[in-house]
C-alpha cells in the first residue's frame, strides 16, 4: 500500500499534466493552455476563436466525416432521380421505403456541370422530380416545380415563346433534376445611405442639368442596384464629395442611374448625356491633368486623371451607352484605357504607395492611407472587369493578378471584391493554361495535354464554389446571386474549350466534356431564372457583359441540342433554359433594338435554324471559328447564323444554298409542326406586346434584325 506522501505526488503530478484545448487538439497544434489559464490560448486568441478544455473530447478524422457526407449526398440524390413527388414525401415519413424504378440513361446535373448517368433495368419510370413530359409535336412551355429558397415548391412564369421554335418528338430517357437551391445563391447586398449623405448642389454640363432631387435619387438608384455588383466606388463619400474629387466619376455614376430610372425625361437625360460624357472621357485619355494625390480642395476638373477616374472608366465598362451590336461595343477599349492609367498612375502597386508615383518622389509627400485603400481597391476592380470582358469577347486579358494583396492588404476590401477577383484569376488561369502552346498558330494546347489540365482546372472551380469557408472570427461569407454567376460563367467558359481541336479527341472523352459543358450551361441559365425569382430586379441591372454571357450559355444549349450527341443529353430542359435565355435577355433590353433587344430575336431564329440544319445532318460538334478561346462557340454560331442568310461576303456553300432553299420554298406555305398539326397563326412572345403574327421566313427575320442598328454610331 502506497504511502499517503507517495499519492500527493501523484496528485500533483495528475495536476500538472499538460491539456491542450479543443481546438488545438482537433488540429494537432502546439498549444500553451496551460500557461494561458484563464486566459485563451496564443493560437485561439489570435484567430478569435473559442479555447475551451475538456479532458474527454477525442478528435474527429475529417476523412471519415467526409466520405460519410458524400455517402449521405449520393443517396439523397438518388432518391430524388428515382422517386416521384409523391413517393419522396413519402419516403420522407418512412425512411426506409424508396421507390427505385427507372429506365434508360439517367442524365441529371449539378451546378458544377458534372453529369451523373446510369442504366437502370425495369420499366421505364415516368414521374420525374422537376420536369415536364415531352409530348410529341409539343414543347413545354414553362417550367416544372422548383423548389425555391423557402423549402416549398413554385412555378416559374411560363415562357410562352415556344410556338416559334421547332418541335422535336419526344426523347425517352434523359430529364433534368434541378438541385435543391440555397437562398445565399441568390441574395442580393443591400446598401443603406443616410438622407444627409444625398444632399447636393444643383450641377449642369453641356445641355444636361440636373437638380439637386434628381441628383439624389439618381445616386440612390446606382447604390441600390449597380453598386453591389461592382463594388469600386466608395458611395459613402456621396454625390457632393464625389463630384468634388472627380466630376467624370459623378456624371458616370448619374449616367449610370439613368439607365433603369424611373422618370419620365429619364430615357431623354440618358440619350442627352451620353455624348457629353464619352467627350470628357475622351479629353481623360487625350488630353488628362494627372493628379496622384487629388483632395476635395482641388477645384473640380473634367479632364483631371486620377484614381476616380479609372473608377469612371470601370463603371462605363460595365454599363456602356446602348448600342446594337458587338461590334459597336467599346467595353474592350475601355477596360484597357482604366487598366494603363491605373498603371501610369502607380496604383498597381497597392501594397507600398509611398514613392511609387513620379509625384510622390518630386514632391516628397505619400499617399495618404485612406487613398492607398482606393488605389487597391481600383486596381483589383481593374483586374476583375478586364478578365470578365476579355474572356466574353475571346481576347487575352490585360490584367496582373497578386493573390498576395487579399492577404497583406492592410485597409478592408469588400468581401464581394476578394471573391469576384479570386473568380477572375481562375479564369485567367484557364486562358493562360490551355493557350500556351507556342508551336500551334492559335495557341491551343495538343489534346493529350489538354483534357488532364481540364480535369485539374475543373476541380479547382468545384473548390472554389464549396468556398468560401469561415473567416478568422468564424462568420462566413457565401457567393452571392452575382458572384454565383460569375462562378458558373467561368465553369462554363472552362468547359467550352471542348469545342475546340475536336478531331484529336477521343469521342468517349469528347462527348463527356460537351455533355458536362451542355450542363453547365443549363445550370447557369437555371441560376438567372431562380435569382429573377427571388428578386424581381436581377437581370434588369446586369452589366451588359453578363447578358452576352448568357447568350453564349444559349449558343452551347443550342448547338448541342441540334448535333449527333443530342441523343444523350436533357433536351427537355434544354428548350426550357434556351427559351429562358430568351426571356431573360428581352427582359434585359432598356430600348428597342438595343443589343438586349436584338440578341433575344437572333436566339430565336438561331434555334429555327438549327433544328433546320440537323433535319439535313449538316450540323457538327466541329467549329470554323477556333481562334477566340472559350468564346469561339459563340462566334462560331453567329457565323453560321450569317452564312445562312447570306450576310457574309463570298458565295456560301451549297449545304447553305440548301437550306436557304428550304426556308424560301416554306414561307408561303403553312407550317407544320412534329404531331401534323397546322400551326401557320402561332403566338410568340418576343415582342412585349405579344401581338399574333404569322410565321414568316426565318432568314427574312434574322437578316433583318441583324441589319437593324438605329443605336450604332454613325460614320464622321
């Protein structure tokens, strides 16, 4: 038996028995606890987190936990393919009753444009969760239940522009399972600015003047609707102190806030302003008076170039005047022009301002801290705007991505910012990655390279959306409504990269990449249409860029719904989301015939002409276009568009010279749809009247929405 001198030292000892906490437990870290008590450990205080002691906790093993999720995860999906509506509600009161049946090939999708596929022995099921049965001769007009950001199920607004696609029979099999949506996917930020804030003088330029209650409200306008989707103007400043520090910020912001605002004189303000401010923008880049450490005590200038500046470069890109078409665009010119004055006014080096610009050394002064926190910000916002436009357009970006300036950054950037500029340089990876080859003239890498680069960039988008994981003080922040379509746009753009060098793939290979671009396509689209359900005023405020975005999902939808590999893909949900595509776009338009406008008719008669050109098998995965990246879909399917109506110089081949025929020799008869019915008086939604017009010859209606362009600017 022990003496009792003997059980105090082991009493003393038990008690000095180091215990590290909870936290530095289940990350296997040193911790000093037991130096700290009571107070938290270095590495919780540091991190903000709580240190709490307990002598019984045991460490969870992540992987475990992770493959029982991803176990739980691919049974709940399952179980929402296979069963019905019914069947799942009931199999929610009983767990283990579910209803397996199925048939055929199974193809459903995710956000991630990941395809899951099975064959399944037994009678084909035919209640689907989320879809609508094909009838033959018949395209669904609407859309099935969704399950909105409630828990409940709603129906979207029918899309009553289906009585001017063609028909198709029926495909047994495929379907589209809508995945259950998160509310933070399409939330929207919402700004508050105090009444004191708004209040400004009365300003005038040209023959453009504007009161001080205009002023205001056209400033509210832009916070509450444009400013979350670009967040580079610091709006708390207000109109009067930004009209102080920059006029050409002000009178862009104003002209911004005119686009959607609701005034009567609004559209003649827009068309007034336009012209006078592409002049001042004009005089920035010509003749500009560089300032690199501006203050409100400077007297304002129009042509001062400075940080605000870029910031009035940025927001013209985004929203540019209303023009026609592509061509007439300006966004590429403009990012350009922000991102080397941004440069030639130092900001590029947002982590050490002090001494960087020729003005700081001259005069010996610094750039004050608040400004160094607007010189990161612009430049970041730089970055961001020049990848998005550039990878829309096919062009190589100008940008200098520094992932360090999220981490080093010493003022706080909006934490939208540091999302959509990690987005950015995913996508800017992918264009540098799969564009590098020096020996090919265009730059695309040979195949063997490139699909294993795919695989790995794919991965890296799917990381990139299970983000963003807890800050430092365990608050979180996910995607947004625009973020989430930033993010699906980029894995749509990844994904378009199939199209290209497609006779050097093996078809196996060739149709799971466009089978999981096909997807992602409809995932983006679906995104629009959930995100407009939840909030009314999402697509109406999209840069411009975004709705051309759009378009070129439409353009994969469509091109691939017409190919050899339609057999296998959800031709059902693609008709929804392309008919949704159009929708959104005519819902986008601010004037008639502005690119908005014109791009809902040329989808429209785009698929007409598809589904014509697939009938005489001359429709391919194959393109003519290869030189524009992840763009080169969509230019590829303009140009067959034209080829079609005899818009482009040269004689067109004969398979065009068919197809023109067949168009000719239809239009004074009476269409005819799939089941043998007359349709010659169908109903189409895509003028907002929804005026009955007889079906007219389609290349007749795509030759004259491409040569109607009353926004364009006309020649000097």
């Amino acid at each position: 038996q022990s003496s009792p001198s003997v059980r105090d030292d082991d009493d003393d000892k038990q008690k000095n028995k180091r215990m590290a906490c909870v936290e530095c437990r289940q990350q296997k870290s040193k911790c000093d606890a037991h130096e700290q008590t009571p107070r938290p450990c270095t590495r919780c205080q540091k991190r903000g987190l709580p240190c709490t002691l307990k002598s019984d906790y045991k460490r969870t093993y992540k992987r475990a936990r992770i493959a029982q999720m991803e176990k739980e995860f691919q049974e709940l999906r399952k179980t929402l393919t296979e069963a019905g509506a019914a069947n799942l509600l009931q199999s929610l009161a009983s767990p283990g009753n579910t209803n397996n049946n199925g048939g055929g090939f199974n193809v459903g999708y995710s956000a991630n444009g990941t395809s899951n596929g099975s064959f399944n022995q037994g009678t084909p099921n035919t209640t689907h969760i989320h879809s609508i049965p094909l009838v033959p001769g018949q395209i669904p007009i609407g859309l099935g239940p969704v399950q909105d950001h409630r828990g409940g199920f709603q129906n979207l607004p029918s899309l009553a522009l289906a009585a001017d696609m063609t028909s198709r029979p029926a495909v047994a099999g495929p379907r589209l399972v809508h995945p259950a949506p998160s509310s933070s996917s399409y939330t929207i930020p919402v700004y508050d600015l105090p009444d004191e804030l708004l209040a400004c003088e009365a300003k005038t330029i040209g023959d453009v003047s504007l009161s001080p209650s205009q002023i205001a409200g056209l400033f509210r306008e832009y916070v509450n609707n444009y400013h979350p989707i670009l967040p580079v103007v610091d709006v708390y400043k207000g109109p009067a102190r930004t009209y102080r520090l920059c006029p050409a910020l002000f009178w862009t912001v104003m002209l911004t806030g005119l686009r959607r605002y609701a005034a009567p004189d609004s559209p003649a303000l827009l068309m007034k302003l336009v012209p006078v401010l592409k002049s001042v923008l004009a005089e920035i880049t010509i003749s500009p008076i560089t300032r690199y450490n501006p203050s409100e005590m400077d007297e304002p200038i129009l042509n001062d170039s400075l940080v605000y500046s870029v910031q009035a470069f940025l927001l013209w890109t985004f929203w540019p005047p209303l023009t026609s078409s592509l061509s007439a665009d300006t966004s590429w010119t403009t990012v350009g022009t922000a991102v080397f004055n941004a440069i030639r006014l130092g900001i590029h080096h947002p982590s050490g301002n002090s001494g960087n610009s020729y003005d700081s050394v001259v005069s010996g002064k610094s750039t004050p801290s608040l400004l160094s926190g607007e010189n990161l910000q612009t430049w970041i916002s730089c970055n961001i705007v020049s990848q998005i436009i550039a990878t829309a357009f096919g062009f190589p970006a100008f940008v200098s991505f520094d992932t360090s300036v999220l981490h080093t950054a010493k003022h706080p950037l909006p934490e939208s910012l540091k999302q959509m500029m990690e987005i950015a340089h995913m996508e800017d990876q992918v264009a540098k990655t799969l564009n590098s080859e020096r020996t090919d003239t265009l730059g695309i890498l040979d195949p063997a390279e490139r699909l294993p680069l795919l695989h790995v960039l794919g991965k890296q988008f799917d990381e990139l959306e299970e983000r963003p994981k807890p800050d430092l003080a365990g608050t979180g922040s996910r995607l947004d409504a625009y973020r989430k379509f930033q993010l699906l746009a980029g894995r749509v753009h990844l994904l378009s990269y199939y199209f290209l060098d497609t006779a050097r793939i093996s078809q196996f290979e060739l149709d799971r990449g466009l089978v999981r671009a096909y997807n992602a396509a409809l995932a983006l689209i679906q995104h629009c249409l959930l995100a407009q359900q939840h909030t009314k005023r999402f697509v109406k405020y999209l840069p411009a860029v975004y709705i051309l975005t759009i378009w070129q999902a439409a353009c994969v939808i469509a091109k691939l719904s017409h190919s050899p590999l339609s057999d296998v893909l959800d031709l059902g949900s693609g008709k929804e989301m392309f008919l949704a595509a159009v929708r959104l776009a005519l819902r986008a338009s601010i004037l008639k015939h502005d690119l908005a406008y014109r791009s809902s008719g040329i989808m429209r008669n785009m698929w007409q002409l598809f589904g014509l050109m697939n009938a005489r098998n001359l429709m391919s995965t194959g393109l003519t276009i290869n030189g524009k990246m992840s763009a080169s879909i969509f230019f590829d399917c303009l140009l067959i568009l034209r080829q079609q109506v005899s818009m482009t110089k040269g004689r067109t081949s004969t398979s065009v010279a068919l197809i023109s025929d067949e168009f000719n020799s239809s239009s004074d008869e009476e269409a005819v749809n799939d089941a043998g019915q007359p349709v010659s008086s169908r109903k189409h939604s895509v003028s907002s009247s929804g005026s009955s017009t007889k079906r007219l010859r389609p290349e007749n209606d795509a030759r004259k929405i491409i040569l109607t362009v009353p926004l364009d600017p006309q020649p000097i």
